[in-house]
C-alpha cells in the first residue's frame, strides 16, 4: 500500500529524508516561502516521488478531496498564532484562520493528522493524534 504523506509548512526541516529513508516514497512537502521550497528542491534532487511545492495554508484548493493518507503539521499553527497572547483564548481572527487550516485539511485528509504544537504549555510541547 502506497502512503501519501503531506508535511503541511515543511519549512527548512529534514523530515522528508527522514521519512523517506524510513519507507515512505510518496511525500508533498508544502511551505509559503518559495526561497525555502527552491533550495529544499535544489538539496534533495535524490529523493524520487518527494515534492516541494509553494502554497499557503490559507488557500490549499490545488488539492482533490482525499488526497492524502497522512498530514504532518508541526508547528504551523504556532506560526500562524505568533502574536496571540494566550494560545488558549485565541482572538476571532485566529479562530478563523485555525478553522479555515483544518477544514481544508480534513477534507485532503484519508486517515491521520499528526500535529505537534510549542503552544500547548510553556516550556513543554504536546503532540496531537486524531483518526480522521
């Protein structure tokens, strides 16, 4: 069976290579900055079936329903939240960027989100798991 991973604002991180090397050879690799994307391209010509592609979270429509297995969100959200004070009362403006984010990955979604948040107390992290 063919996983098709999605690494939601994959940034400058090795974790397609690591994934990659670990068995999976189907990963989209998505971030904002198109100076980052092109170098992680440039640096990772090997990796066969491993794209990098430049979209923002907020507009993710290039993507059928259902097309992936697995999303990797690790710290976009936290990104996108940087100027809220409390990560648990977040401002509407936050709420609606967080809801318009998670719908549109659920409905990319087949089966798993795996988000990792810095947010979730101070000097701690917590990892979030939900069947979809």
């Amino acid at each position: 069976m063919c996983v098709c991973v999605w690494d939601l604002g994959c940034g400058n991180s090795s974790l397609a290579v690591q994934l990659y090397n670990a068995g999976f050879k189907n990963i989209v690799n998505m971030d904002y900055s198109s100076v980052v994307i092109s170098n992680m391209q440039t640096k990772h010509t090997s990796l066969e079936g491993v794209e990098w592609i430049v979209m923002d979270a907020m507009d993710m429509s290039e993507f059928p329903p259902s097309s992936f297995d697995v999303v990797l969100e690790k710290g976009t959200l936290d990104a996108l939240l940087v100027a809220e004070r409390d990560p648990w009362k977040l401002s509407s403006d936050a709420e609606a960027v967080v809801d318009t984010i998670l719908r549109q990955v659920n409905s990319l979604l087949e089966r798993l989100l795996v988000s990792k948040s810095h947010m979730a107390k101070r000097n701690q992290s917590a990892t979030l798991s939900q069947n979809v």
